[in-house]
C-alpha cells in the first residue's frame, strides 16, 4: 500500500479488482468535544448490496496524547494508531486502506474518552459501490 501526504490524484484510485474509479468522496465529521470512549468520530452507513471502500483517513485534533483512533468495519477494528502530535493527520492511499463487506458500515473512532475542551474531527476518503 502506497500512503503518503497531500491530496490525492483522481486518476490513481484503483478499486481492489483493478477497475479505475472516479474520485472517492470525503465524508466528514463535525467537530467533537470530549467524544466517549469508543465513539464514532465519523461513521458511514451500511448500503444494502453496496460496499464501502476506504481510500483515505484524515484525523484533526488539538491534542490527543494517550489516545487512539480505529479504523473499523462494522464494529470489527481493522488498524488502529495513536494520536497525539497535536497535528492533523492524513493517511490516503490509491488502492483501498479497507474494502468493508457488503452491507457494513466503516468509521473512525476514539479508543478513549476524549477530554473536556478538546476538539476531535476525522473524515474518510470513501467510494461505495
């Protein structure tokens, strides 16, 4: 998997089976003070007979030490990293991070309760089809 910084080129997103797409959608979260432990920071839901397929993840946060996010399909956890630096982050890549079974939601999530008086954003790179 190719991940790295800045925006992503339309023209590179290839699904799993190697069919070009257009470009993927950002769905995102509002901002989020003090979010509880394993809330969903921002959630996509299941589409009957569709799957979502995640290109990309985008975390901002003010200051997140001690905690983490999750990446999950449904309420299985597929990768999780921690947060912390104070800056925003971005994962994108041209081929799925996470192709999701039919029918399932994808979300990003808090591993902990998030602090009074800090904000909390993600936003996923999403194609479903």
């Amino acid at each position: 998997m190719r991940v790295g910084p800045g925006r992503p080129d339309p023209s590179r997103f290839v699904r799993e089976d190697g069919v070009t797409i257009a470009r993927p959608t950002w769905r995102l979260s509002p901002v989020v003070t003090a979010p509880a432990a394993g809330a969903a920071l921002i959630a996509v839901a299941a589409v009957a007979g569709q799957r979502h397929r995640v290109f990309g993840v985008s975390l901002g946060k003010e200051d997140l030490v001690g905690n983490a996010a999750q990446l999950r399909e449904g309420a299985t956890i597929r990768t999780a990293w921690s947060m912390g630096s104070g800056q925003a982050d971005l994962a994108w890549s041209p081929t799925p991070i996470l192709v999701a079974a039919l029918a399932t939601a994808v979300s990003v999530n808090v591993l902990n309760a998030g602090a009074a008086g800090i904000d909390y954003a993600a936003a996923l790179l999403v194609e479903t089809a």
